[in-house]
C-alpha cells in the first residue's frame, strides 16, 4: 500500500538523514527503484513529472502499475508516489488517480495566488490523507519543458509557505534541473541556514540532485534537508549500460534482442545508483 510523505519526512528531519525521491519513466524503472529501497530497508518516493506520466499513458495508469507493483513483489518499505512539480490541475488529477502525494508548483504565479492555490490544495489534500509539496524561488535548468531561472528563495516567503500547512517545502538555494554547469556557484547554504531557522521543523526538500558534491549533499541534510530529488543522474547511468551492451554487439548474441535482456543492464545500472544515493542521504536501514 502507498503511504504518503509526511511520516517519512519528519523522522528524516528529527534523524537527520534525507529521503531520496527518485523519478520514474517505466515499469523498468520503477522495479529497479522499489527492488533497491527493499533490499536497503530504505523508505522511498516515487516522483513522476507531468511529462514522464504522460509517457506512461496517463497518471491513471502510473497510480494503478505501482500500487500493484508495491502488492506483487511484496514490498514492505514505506513508498510514496508523489507529483514532481505539477500544475493545478495535474494536482487535481493525480489526487484523483490514487497519489498519495503532490507537489504544486506555484512558483511562476504572483506570491498571493500561490498563497491562495497552495491554501486550498492543501485543505483537499489533509482530507485525502496525501501529503504536499510547495516550492519558493525557482529551481534553475529545464526539466520537461519547465526552464527556471534558479533565484535564492526569500526565507520569509518561505515562512509565509510553509505556516500555510504544507507537508514540505522546496526553496531555490542555488540548485538546478540536470547536470551542473563547470561554472557552478554551488549551493547557497547561507539561503538554507536562514530559511531551516524560518521554518523549523519543516522538511526541506533539495531539488537537482544530480551532480552535487557529497559534501554539499551532506552539509544541505545537517541544515534542514530531509527529501532529495533525483532524475538526470538515473538516465545517464541506464543509457550508458544499455549503450555498452548494445556497443558491445550483445544484441546481436543469442537472443540477445530480447528487451529482457537489452534492458536488463540499464536496470542494474540504475540500482547501483539509487544504492549510492540511499547510502549517501543517510536513509538506508530507516524503513
Ligand atoms: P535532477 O534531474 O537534476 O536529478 O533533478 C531532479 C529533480 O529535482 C526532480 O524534481
């Protein structure tokens, strides 16, 4: 059964460790994600994007293959399927389609109508039993069409966010979308420090995981960090697997072509990263 984030996200912020939120694409994908939070005694979130669910037919589709995935190969970790960045009206849909989890992103409207959207999201979601994501100040890059700009979030408007009731909140501090230019500031742990003593208890969630030092990733938990997204770094690792065994002329060995064997080192290659990850966010043995 899916669970939604809250409980998750307070022990990791009273434990200081992070919940790693990986990003699914397919069943593939999601076997390998659920396979290796098992295996480690991790909890985990599951995110879909508005892009990835529609790849997958629909967020309809998505809610009802993890939910039977989580049944069928027994997995007793806490999992929640959470909307990564979504609109409003996906908000709606996914609460409708059996999330147990959403992120609205409200960071492009004027600060009153977040306010307002964010309000009454978070009223139909505490009736749901799902828990909700707010973001403030953008998060750089471009992530399925969605480009930011990467501004710090204000520590106030953080404040004002997260006494609204949110489960847990996004704040810009620095981090982008994918991978991180060679001229990288790095993280604004100055932004961090101030917004953790704005908000308190609040779990705080790091966007763009992909590519950041484990000093950064590190020092980010021990001020506040308790949820940690990561996309990019799972797609780099499957095609460069797929891409050896097919460059190696596997396919063409035996049954070789068979999708179960093609994309069998792909799998294992986004195991072995979601494994480095749960280790290095501290969450591994938390289930
Ligand atoms: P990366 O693709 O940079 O890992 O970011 C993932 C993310 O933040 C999803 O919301």
């Amino acid at each position: 059964m899916l669970v939604n984030a809250k409980e998750m996200l307070v022990k990791a912020k009273a434990g200081k460790y992070a919940v790693g939120q990986f990003n699914i694409n397919n069943l593939e994908w999601t076997k390998a994600v659920l396979e290796t939070a098992e295996e480690l005694k991790s909890p985990v979130i599951l995110g879909v994007s508005a892009g990835a669910g529609k790849y997958m037919c629909g967020f309809k589709t998505v809610a009802a293959m993890v939910d039977a995935m989580v049944e069928s190969m027994g997995i007793t970790v806490p999992v929640a399927l959470h909307l990564d960045h979504g609109t409003y009206e996906d908000c709606y849909k996914c609460i409708d389609a059996g999330f147990s989890s959403i992120m609205f992103d409200g960071s492009h409207y004027a600060i009153e109508e977040n306010v307002a959207k964010t309000k009454e999201l978070i009223a139909v979601c505490e009736e749901k039993g799902l828990s909700i994501e707010a973001e403030v100040g953008s998060i750089g890059g471009e992530e399925d069409g969605v480009v930011g700009m990467g501004e710090c979030a204000d520590p106030d408007e953080c404040k004002l966010i997260a006494d609204l009731g949110v489960s847990m909140l996004a704040a810009g501090i620095g981090n982008i979308h994918g991978k991180y230019p060679e001229n990288w500031a790095g993280l604004s742990f100055e932004t961090l420090d101030a917004i953790q003593q704005k908000t308190g208890d609040m779990p705080l969630v790091l966007h763009g995981g992909t590519g950041i030092p484990a000093d950064m990733i590190k020092k980010a938990i021990s001020l506040g960090v308790a949820k940690i997204n990561v996309n990019t770094e799972c797609q780099i690792a499957f095609s460069a697997a797929v891409r050896e065994y097919i460059e190696a002329g596997k396919d063409l060995q035996g049954k070789g072509f068979d999708p179960r064997k093609l994309l069998a080192p792909g799998s294992a290659a986004i195991k072995a990263t979601v494994k480095e990850m749960m280790e290095l966010f501290g969450s591994v043995g938390k289930a």
